[in-house]
C-alpha cells in the first residue's frame, strides 16, 4: 500500500480530525442531557489516531482501540461511529454492523486490549494472511502487566503489531512524571526487544510516518514497534471528570496553542487547498455523519433479557428488579408479553 500523501489525503484528514471533535462536542451535551453514559472525549488527540490510521489499509489491516479513537476511525467506514453512538447509548456491543469492519469494539478495561492484539497478529502470523494489527493504549496502561506481557509477547514470537501508545500527559490525574521514572515510554521496548519510537502526536503527518514505517516493518516479517504519540489532552478524562483540579490552567493554555486542529488546518490553508468554505463543508459533513449516527443507535432495538445472563452465578436483588422492569418494558414496547 502506498504511503504517500497526496493532497486529497491531507483534506480527507482534517475532515475526519473535525468530524472527531464535533463528534465528542455532541456526545459530550447528550452525556450532560442524561441521554448517553459517561464517554472519554477525544479533543487534542485526534491527530495521533487520524495519522496513524491514514497509514493502514482498512482491507488488511486491524485496529483495536481503546475508548477515544472510535471517533476518528472514519477511515475504516462510517459504521465505526455508529457503533460507537450505539455503544454509548448502553448496547454492550455496539449494535450489530452488517458489513465487516475491522475495528475492535471501544475498551476500557486498561491495559486488556494490548493483550488481544498480539493474539490477533500471532493468529493472521500463523494463517499466513497479510496486514497488521494497530492497538491504542494509553499512557495509563504502561502501568499494567497486561502492557509488560503483551510486549514480551511479541517480541518474542515477532508478530505483525504496532503498539501506539498515545501520552496525553494524564493518566487520568496523574502526571507523567509520577506514571514512570523512565526517559519516555518508547523506551520500555528496549525490555520486550523491539524498536521504540517518540513522535510529535499533535502532528498527523509526523504520526503517519512512523506508524507506516512499523507497517513496513511488520510486513517484512521483523515483528512489532512501539509507537509513543506525545500529545496533550484538552478536555477532561471522561465526562465523571474534573481537570481544572489537577491541570495546570497555563499548561493547558499552552497546549491548546498547538491544538491540531488549527495547526494542520493551518499547514493545508498555507499549501493553498484549505480555505473558510472547506472548514463550513467539513463541519456541516461532520454534524450530518453524527446526526446519522445518533439516528442509528436511537432507533436499535432495545437490549434483550440476556444482557442479565452469566454476571452473577445467583442473581442480586437489584438484577431481580432490573429484570423484571426490562421485561415488562420490552412487553409493552413489543404489544405483548416479554419472552
């Protein structure tokens, strides 16, 4: 697949960048309206996701993302935001996509989908079949065993993975500073055998270089890479969340300063394939794609009694209650009674 850019990605880009946070702008008002659950918003890192998966081919290749990325995953179909729509109204799943996508449903178990992306690239390694597995994680999750021995993993059978882990600086509330005592995350590669690389994260083309570069890599059989995308968070963790208590108000200044958003719109303004009418069309298709797939999700069919199978061996008084609500909700929604 080439990696070269042309002018025709570059817009396709921002498009998608912007597409990402009118996408958490509106995800984040519904939260507030009591309409969706608690969702992580993706301000400030929509370049490290958007350069990395500009460098894939969404036939081959697999992404396995943790809870922001869903929203800048456009370039793996729009079905990718439904089903994060889908997955934010309640749909353990995401709803059911029927044409194949090959993105993994939002995480937010720390740290377990490192884990589940080496088995993905150890099996299409032993399958014989081409591409390779991209997997979101971010600093946070450098604290988990499952990031330790999902490294060891693959470094030692060297499977077709690329580690990225996205550094917003927080870990929640916790600085990097006190998240590790390390030079830089990239360099606990050095443990698991495999290249480590640090990236400029707030710069897409700067990410999508050396995310295709651990795609060559992988591709030729030399196994996985470990991707630190630095970058700075611009919004809270999650909407259960309160930054102004830990960031500091002229660090986050700063930071937005280099928001990417305006920086790369600058960079295309500046090659002369950018200009205010393209920012009104690509804010106006990223409000239509949300709209669309709010209008998926809401019109799902509700969750069914299974969703109360295999929690608990005996059931608690509450799943009791919950149940049976469930049940009588869904008989008069159906004009009957609940099977």
């Amino acid at each position: 697949m080439p990696t070269t850019l042309h002018n025709e990605d570059l817009i396709a880009m921002l498009c998608e960048m912007i597409k990402a946070r009118v996408a958490s702008d509106r995800l984040w008002s519904l939260q507030r309206q009591g309409r969706i659950g608690t969702i992580a918003p993706i301000d400030g890192q929509e370049a490290t996701t958007v350069g990395a998966t500009w460098a894939l081919d969404p036939t081959t290749d697999w992404v396995i993302p943790q809870y922001r990325e869903p929203l800048a995953l456009g370039r793996f179909g729009p079905e990718v935001l439904n089903r994060f729509a889908a997955w934010a109204l309640g749909h353990p799943e995401g709803g059911h996509i029927p044409e194949p996508v090959r993105v993994f449903p939002p995480q937010i178990s720390l740290a377990t989908q490192i884990l589940h992306a080496v088995g993905l690239a150890w099996a299409l390694k032993l399958r014989g079949e081409p591409g390779v597995v991209l997997v979101f994680f971010g600093d946070g999750s450098t604290s988990e065993g499952d990031f330790y021995e999902a490294g060891n993993l693959a470094g030692v059978l060297e499977v077709p993975v690329i580690f990225l882990c996205s550094n917003n600086q927080w870990a929640i509330s916790t600085p990097t500073s006190k998240q590790t005592a390390a030079a830089g995350f990239a360099s606990k590669a050095e443990a698991f055998g495999i290249p480590g690389v640090t990236v400029d994260g707030m710069d897409p083309l700067a990410v999508h270089e050396v995310v295709a570069a651990a795609r060559d890599r992988a591709l030729a059989g030399s196994g996985a890479t470990l991707i630190e995308a630095v970058n700075y968070r611009l919004n809270a963790h999650t909407t259960a969340d309160d930054p102004t208590r830990y960031v500091p108000e002229d660090e986050l200044a700063e930071a937005r300063e280099r928001d990417p958003l305006v920086t790369f719109r600058r960079q295309l303004e500046a090659r002369g394939i950018w200009d205010r009418h393209h920012q009104a069309d690509a804010e106006q298709a990223a409000a239509s794609a949300i709209d669309h797939a709010w209008n998926w999700a809401t019109n799902l069919p509700l969750a069914q009694l299974d969703l109360f199978d295999h929690v608990f061996a005996n059931p608690t008084p509450r799943q009791q209650r919950q149940r049976a609500a469930l049940a009588d909700h869904l008989g008069h929604e159906s004009g009957g009674g609940a099977r």
